[in-house]
C-alpha cells in the first residue's frame, strides 16, 4: 500500500474513532463541524462504518443538502435503510436536483409514493430521458452512461463552436471531447477540446472531426467497456443505440467505479459475501445470508469426509497416514487456487476464449507437473526422515504430483465451465475446486497407501 493510501486510511480511522467519541459525549456541535467539512463520499464511507444507532444519529445531522449524493456513494443495503428513515418530503427534496442517471440508480430504492412525485414533477423531456437510462441493465455501458452529452454539426465553423461554449458558460465535467453527429443525431466522431481551441477558426468540424474513436454500443458488458478505456486511455465514450444514435456517453470517473466495484465483488463472492451487504446488518439478517454458503461447505466437506472413511482399516493400521493427510489437500488447494485465480481475471479481461484455453490448459499443467516434482521430492523425505519408511514416502510423493496435475486441470475447467453455465467463476469456483482438490488428494494418497502399504 502506498504511503498516501495509508494515510488516507488512517485519516478515516481516526474520524471513525473521533465520530464514535463525540456521539457517546454528546459533542454534536464538533460532529456538525465535520460533516460540514466532509465531501458526501466521505459522508457515506463514514456511514457505512457505523452501526445502526450510531448511523442514524449522525443521518439526522447530514446537511440536507448533501443527503441525494451521499445516498448515490453508499452501497445498496445501506441506502435502502437510510431512504426508511426518511419522510416523503425529505426524499423528493433530496432527488429533485438529480442528474438523470444519478436518479435511475437510487429510483429503484425509493417508495412508490416518491417516485409517483418526482415523474408528475419532472419535464416531458426529462422523463424521457429518465426511461432512455432505465431501459439498459447496470452492467451494460447503456446502465452506466450519463446523458450530458455536448453535440455539435459537422458543417459549422469552429468560430461558431466556440461562441456556443462561451454561451454555455460551462461543460459537464470530465469533458475533454466535443461529439459531432448529423441531424438524425447519428453518431460521425469526436472533436477534441485541445484541437478546437487552437486550431485556425475559420475551419469547420468536419476537417478536424476524429473518426477513430468508435462508439460503444449500449448493450456492451460493462467489463467491456472497462477494458476499452484501459486499453485507449479514454477520458469519455459515446454511447449509441442500435441505429447508431447518440443517447450518452461514458466517462473515466464512471469506469473508476466500476473497477472498484468489481474488485470489491471478486473479494467478497469468494467467502459467499456480497459488497452490496450492510457491515452492519441485524445479526439474523447476516446469519440467514451465511448459512447458505455454509451449507454448501458442508456437503463438500461431508463428501470429502466420506471419501477418507473408505479407508479407515487403512488409517487404522497406518497411523502416520492421518498426520499427513492435510498436506496432500492443502498442496493441491494452493496449487488449484492460483490457476483458477489465473483464470477468472483472464475471463473478466476479455483475455481467454475457446481458441486459447487448451493452451493456458496445457501450460498450467506443465507448471504443476514441474512443482508437483518438485514438492514431491521435498515432502517425500520429511516424510521418510519423520517416520522412517521409504514406501510411505514415495505414496505421500506420487499422491502430491496426481493432486496438483488434477488441480491445475480443475482449476482451469471449473471457472470456463461455470461462465458457459451462467454462474460467476469468482462466486462458486473456489468451493468446487477446494471439493475436487480434497476429494481426489485423499483418494489418491489414502488408495496408494492401501495398495502399496497394506
């Protein structure tokens, strides 16, 4: 972690612990302070670490201007708490000055009553944009785009242009193109702000016009469209329709949090959690979420367990065998782990298909043949300077190759096979393969130990 990172993370630290003091004192006017001090992402990270009582105490003293865009930076579960401590007039106060797309992400949260008010009170125009945004999922770029788009015609000179931005008086931030469409408002190219202000004026659009940046269908995965703007270093999108019509555009800030939503997912999705989740939610509401995951768990763990009961006379009679066990797994659960990892960020980057997975296949196996040996080698003689036996040694060795060979092929196989499925990789992968690294681990040195050592 960065030095800034970490001061940045003390700083909420020490806020955190400060709010907590001031609340059990009853200092409210120091806690008014900060929060009037605060920008509403701090607002909401704050909110998000704290649990309910303490939560709504310091709700009640957000300025009320501020309460819309704090309730766009907290996640899901958290606003939708929040919205129910809120009366009807304070929510349509806090959506009314929304953008667009801002009010399409929080619209689904708010009480039918709320949202009845807001459509009678918005413009026939701003309603229609309203369900262009509310058309496209969330995970596509349409579900990400924003509508304050600047457009201007081909055919007018660059002195016109820039005569319209001076009446403008502002652009919507981050803007560093101008897209240029045709009467059909049909996406032609992009022109950039630092080619229109200093080239001649007297040119028109159409001989600066960039036509190398391609507009991003509106039904483009949002992890797409993440990768396009890493692979062009864009600053802003177009986003089209289907006839090839401008409806919005995509901006780098967007994609910031996209990315971080995704890594949030990606860490969360492993231990069956979900980044959406309230820290802080009643205990049951958490134990109901949990429990599923847990009992998916168990049946794996029951099976593995059963498989290491068809050979119990053999642990019985070879005790060193149930002191060596766990290696065997865990070798082969590390080993399998670091292909699915492999994997599962191919997957999200656009970076494996069918026409390269045999490949990746083929080497990862290569990689777990080399390391297999090689830890093979390495346990094999702690194993025989342990318990003095050559046999046992050479089983616990040859169990440790079959396993990673066979880890290094699920961990491959697992996360293609469960995005054909339609399941997420980054979800269900790691309990499949810990099933398959434990159950073919222990078949594999417990069945050689009864045929070798019995």
């Amino acid at each position: 972690m960065s030095t800034a990172a970490e001061n940045r993370l003390e700083s909420s630290q020490e806020r955190l612990t400060q709010v907590l003091h001031w609340l059990e004192e009853g200092q409210l006017d120091e806690l008014d302070r900060l929060l009037s001090e605060l920008h509403p992402a701090e607002i909401a990270n704050l909110l998000e670490s704290l649990p309910h009582d303490q939560r709504e105490a310091v709700w009640e003293r957000v300025p009320a201007e501020q309460e819309g865009e704090i309730l766009l930076y907290v996640n899901d579960e958290v606003r939708s708490g929040l919205i129910r401590e809120m009366d009807r007039d304070e929510l349509v106060a806090a959506t009314e000055g929304m953008d667009t797309d801002d009010l399409a992400d929080i619209l689904p949260d708010l009480p039918e009553p709320v949202i009845s008010e807001l459509l009678q009170s918005m413009s026939e125009q701003d309603r229609q944009r309203l369900e262009t945004v509310l058309v496209y999922p969330d995970d596509t770029a349409g579900g990400l785009m924003n509508l304050d788009t600047v457009t201007i015609r081909p055919h007018v000179s660059l002195e016109v242009v820039l005569r319209y931005l001076r009446f403008r008086g502002e652009l919507p931030e981050p803007t560093d193109s101008l897209f240029v469409v045709n009467r059909e408002d049909k996406y032609l190219g992009r022109v950039r702000l630092i080619e229109l202000v200093t080239s001649d004026p007297s040119l028109t659009v159409a001989e600066i016009l960039d036509r190398e940046l391609d507009p991003i269908p509106a039904d483009t995965p949002a992890n797409e469209v993440a990768r396009l703007f890493e692979d062009r270093d864009l600053i802003s999108a177009p986003v089209v329709d289907e006839n090839g019509k401008l409806i919005g555009r995509i901006t780098i800030d967007d994609v910031v949090d996209l990315i971080r939503e995704q890594a949030d997912h990606d860490i969360m999705a492993r231990s069956g959690l979900d980044e959406e989740d309230d820290m802080f939610a009643p205990v049951l509401r958490s134990s109901r979420r949990r429990a599923v995951w847990l009992g998916v768990n168990l049946v794996t763990a029951f099976l593995a367990a059963w498989v290491i009961g068809l050979f119990d006379e053999t642990i019985e009679k070879v005790v060193a065998l149930a002191v060596l066990m766990p290696i065997v797994a865990s070798m082969g659960g590390i080993a399998g782990t670091q292909t699915l990892t492999l994997v599962i960020r191919g997957l999200a980057l656009g970076q494996i298909s069918a026409s390269n997975a045999w490949g990746l296949m083929r080497k990862e196996v290569l990689v777990a043949l080399v390391n297999g040996l090689l830890w093979a080698v390495v346990v094999a003689i702690v194993a025989i300077a342990w318990f003095h036996d050559l046999t046992l040694g050479m089983v616990i060795g040859v169990a440790i190759v079959i396993n990673l060979l066979v880890a290094a092929v699920a961990g491959a196989v697992i996360p293609l096979v469960l995005q054909r499925l339609g399941a997420d990789p980054a979800l269900a992968g790691g309990v499949v393969l810990t099933t398959v690294t434990d159950v073919v681990g222990f078949l594999a040195f417990l069945g050689l130990a009864t045929l070798v050592l019995l």
